[in-house]
C-alpha cells in the first residue's frame, strides 16, 4: 500500500512537472540598451595644436577633469594616480602644499616642464607647484619622455600640461570637503555672463590641509576669471588673470646620522621655530588670440608673473651638541617672469603640417635674506621663539650666501669710499681722504696730540695790488700763483690744508712724515715765488717775487 501511495505521488509530481514544462512561458521585454558615450580627447602639448593622442609620435597621456573631480581628486597626486612612469610625492622643500613628481624614477624639480593653458608656471624659474591649483580644468596632459625647447624652456624628463575649462562653458560645480587635523575646503566655478559673443568663467577656492605632524598645516586661497570671445571658424581671443594666496607653516625633515635615519628624533618631530612659516603672493596675467591666416592659423600669446615669497624656517644640525644645534634663515623673494609665444601653422598635406614660430622666456629675481642659530629639543618640544634677523643683509653659510654677501660687502664698501672721495676729494688732499678710507677704527673725538710743521705762505703787498687790478686780471693771476707755489709743496710731500686768500697753508707731520724730516722738507722747497712770477703782468710780478713765507714746528709742550 505504501509503495503504490509513493508511485502515485511520483506521477502526480511527474505529471505537473510535464504540464509545467509543456506551458509556454510569458514574453519578457529586454532592457533598452545603453550604447557607449565616445569621448574624443585631445593633446596640444607637443604639438601646440589640438591632435588625437594615438596620432602624435609621443608618449602622451591624458586625463579628464570632471572624472577627476568625481572621483575627488583635488591635488597633483591623487590627480596622477594612473599615470604610467609617473609618481608623485606631496611636501618636498617647497612646503607641504607643494609635490615632487618624478619621471621614470628621475625626482628633479627642474628636470620637467609645468605648463597651465599655455603658460609655463614658474617661468624661469622652477615650476610653481605650491600654487597649482586643479579647480575647473578640463584635462591634464602628460607627456613621458624628453622634449626639445617647448613653451621656451627644454623637458627633459616630461611635460605637465593644465588646461582649463572653455570659457563658453555652461557647467557649475561646487564642491565641499572636510577631513581630519582641521582639513576642509571648497571649489566653485560657474560662467559670468558678458554682452555679444564675449563669455567669462570664475573659478574660485580655498582650503586648508592639516597633517599629524606637529605644527604644520598650510591655508591657500585661489581665484582664476578667464575671458574669452570666438569669432568665425578659428578666431578667438582670451585673457586669463590668476590670484594665488597662501600660507605654510612647514614640517622638518628627519635627520640622519651618517647614512641611515637617526633614532633619536621622532619621525613627527618639528625642529622649526616657532611661528616659522613659508608664503606666497603670486599674481598671473595672461592673454592671447588665435586668428585664421588664409589656409592656415596664427596664434599668439603673452603673460605676466610676479611672486612675492618670504620664509621663516629653521633645521636641526647637529643632535649631539647642546646648544645651538639648529640654523634658521629669514628670507624674502621677489620673482617676475614674461613669456611670449607666437607661432603659424598651415596644413600642407593630410598628415603633414607646417609648424613655425618663437618663444621668449625672461626672468628676473630679487633675495634678501640672514641666517642665525639657535637651540632646539630634538623632539621639538616646547617650541623654540627666535630673534628674527632684521636687516636681511644675506649671510648665509652655504657657497653661494658666502659669495652673495662677499659681494655685497664689497659693494657698500666701495660707495661707502666713494662717498667719501665725493664729499672731501674736492677739498682735501687725496692722501688724507685715502687715510680716512683705509683708517679701520673711528677717530678719537678729543684728537691727537702730534708733532707738525706748519708752513704759512702769501704775497707781499696783496691788498694793494688786488684794488689795482680787474677781476678777471685777479682771478688770472691768483689761479696762476697758487697752482704754482702748490706744487713744490707737494713735491716735498707736503699736505696743503686750506687756501686763504692769497695765503697757503700746509703742513708736515705722520702719517705722511716721519718726525726727523719734517722741517727739512719743509724748507727745502723750490724757488716758487720766480716760478710763479713768470707770465704775470709786471705789477703783479713784483709782488710775487717777494712772496712770505713762515715755518713752525708744533708739538707738546
């Protein structure tokens, strides 16, 4: 009975399977398929012109600017993070805001090239990284590998290469962010309207970064307007003005002993002085235009750069001294770069196009700075408050701070002696203004006491002779009697202290002297009242021939 019951239930669960089976099933609709969204992406870094990637003989890379803010990516680190033979590594010397990328594993500053729309950042100087600023961009490109002279400066690692949003673009982005040790920020950027075919866009940031090591932390403020007008096919002009504000309070490097890490400085330890900080004002103006030639195109641009940077840091030395252990320096930089850049292209084949133009890069500096020592705990704790130099008069101990304030030295010392041969070379005797120059203590303010011979000398019968003669008659013969009585004096090393009248004045004595030859020149000097009565008119002869003259030596009595 039971197996009869199973087989049963067998069938019947056999049947509906088959009755399941043979029901045709509903219809289902498929989804709509999402078919791909192409995006063209283009380069103009290597060729200056707007190229497909895969079309241009270099390895360029390039990264688009809204995935890059989706993904939250708001530095040059995280922004390159999938860059192939591209690492970069935030801090460096340039303070926590700024990065040290490297190519294929070569890390040198000045090794590749920084460019933002067409500008090199930094000019001719090293790349500006702590004020790079990723708000807004629409790509970044990055080409690996050397690079003849582009933008007026030679790559030869790599190019970084920024590029902002167009101006026509209608897009507007705000984005807020916080994190730990104090870190928050914010990014802007919207179009501004203008009238008739002119558009602008404004970009505007600011943030601040914190990190667990002690006192250090940076706050950045940034606003860029760009304005743009297009014309008909490739005509169009731009002006970009870029404001960096920013502030550091910098980190300290670990310090090794010998070649290894010493382990008596913790890994967060902060050497610097208190309050030490490393700053940036930088202003950026740029413009240019691109404008159909017949066949081809002509494109042209100019900008202006000034920084203005000052510092206050300090690094331990020496961890087995007990006192002045570390070196600090105070400094401020002015730096202005111009850059200009004009070029014309034509299309002369499918895939042959002519490229011609020039670059011209300039750059001036400007640095004053003084180091000082001080004491500081090795593991930074309390703070230490230094004196701050003041003047910066650049007394670095480095080579290049020696020869800086050598030549600065040198060169307040050579006005400092020329102002004095200007005020008493006119006057004075150039012995004298000369021992004033190579004199190196101060005069005493009560004088010396010193053995002299003074020599007193004039024209008998001057007063009746001058109200006989003409001015200009006088003036001849005055000019005449004492260029000539001068010399003699001088001949016999002599030193003429004033001219009175018709009197002369002159003495002899050290350092000019020594003390047992100063009469004996003095009155061995020539026959100058005949030499000074030949060429003089009759009246005035006789008077000189019978010229007077008085020697007196004065000393202690």
């Amino acid at each position: 009975m039971i197996k009869r019951i199973l087989l049963f239930l067998c069938c019947v669960v056999s049947s509906a399977s088959a009755q399941s089976t043979s029901a045709p099933a509903p219809q289902s609709t498929p989804p709509a398929q999402k078919l791909p969204v192409i995006e063209e992406r283009v380069e103009v870094t290597t060729t200056r012109l707007p190229e497909d990637p895969q079309d241009v003989p270099s390895a360029v890379e390039v990264f688009n600017g809204d995935e890059l803010r989706i993904r939250g990516y708001h530095d040059l680190r995280s922004a390159l993070t999938f860059a192939i033979g591209v690492e970069v590594a935030s801090g460096g010397d340039g303070g926590p805001a700024s990065s040290v990328p490297d190519f294929w594993g070569l890390k040198e500053l000045d090794a590749f090239l920084l460019v933002v729309d067409g500008v090199p950042w930094g000019g001719a100087f090293n790349p500006a990284l702590t004020t790079l600023d990723l708000n807004d961009i629409e790509r970044i490109e990055v080409v690996r590998g050397p690079a003849p002279v582009t933008y007026g400066a030679t790559s030869f690692v790599g190019v970084i290469h920024v590029v902002h949003k167009d101006t026509a673009a209608k897009d507007k982005s705000l984005t807020v962010r916080g994190g730990s040790y104090g870190t928050f920020g914010f990014n802007f950027a919207a179009p501004i309207p203008l009238s008739g075919k002119w558009s602008s866009r404004l970009s505007v940031d600011a943030q601040r970064e914190g990190f667990r090591d002690d006192r250090t932390n940076y706050r950045r403020g940034h606003a860029l307007w760009r304005v743009g007008r297009k014309g008909n096919g490739a005509n169009r002009a731009w002006f970009n003005f870029d404001m960096n504000w920013l502030n550091q309070d910098p980190a300290s490097p670990r310090v090794r002993d010998g070649k290894t890490l010493t382990p008596l400085v913790p890994v967060d330890a902060n050497n610097n002085p208190n309050g030490s900080f490393l700053n940036d004002r930088r202003f950026t103006g740029a413009a240019g235009f691109d404008r159909s030639v017949g066949s081809g195109t002509w494109s042209g641009a100019i900008s202006f750069s000034h920084s203005r940077q000052s510092a206050l840091r300090g690094f331990l030395e020496d961890i087995t001294a007990a006192t002045d252990n570390a070196r600090g320096f105070r400094q401020n930089i002015h730096l202005t770069d111009i850059y200009a850049d004009t070029h014309a292209s034509w299309k002369v084949a499918r895939s042959l196009t002519l490229l011609v133009g020039g670059d011209f890069l300039h750059g001036t500096g400007n640095s004053r700075g003084a180091d000082f020592e001080y004491t500081v705990p090795l593991n930074g704790v309390p703070p230490v408050t230094v004196a701050v130099p003041s003047p910066l008069d650049v007394t670095t101990r480095d080579e290049i701070g020696q020869l800086t304030a050598a030549f600065n030295n040198m060169v307040e010392q050579l006005r400092h002696k020329e102002r004095l041969r200007e005020t008493f070379g006119r006057y004075v005797d150039p012995r004298v203004v000369e021992g004033l120059i190579a004199r190196q203590s101060p005069t005493a303010a009560d004088g010396e006491r010193r053995v002299m011979t003074v020599l007193f000398c004039d024209m008998k019968g001057f007063t009746s002779l001058s109200e006989g003669m003409t001015p200009q008659g006088l003036v001849k013969v005055m000019n005449h009697y004492l260029s000539t009585m001068s010399g003699p004096i001088r001949n016999h090393h002599g030193i003429i202290d004033k001219y009175i009248g018709d009197a002369i004045m002159a003495y002899w004595g050290p350092p000019f002297n020594e003390n047992g030859e100063q009469a004996q020149l003095a009155c061995a000097r020539d026959g100058g009242g005949g030499a000074a009565a030949n060429g003089m008119p009759s009246a005035a002869r006789a008077s000189t021939t019978c010229a007077r003259a008085g020697v007196d030596v004065q000393g202690d009595r």
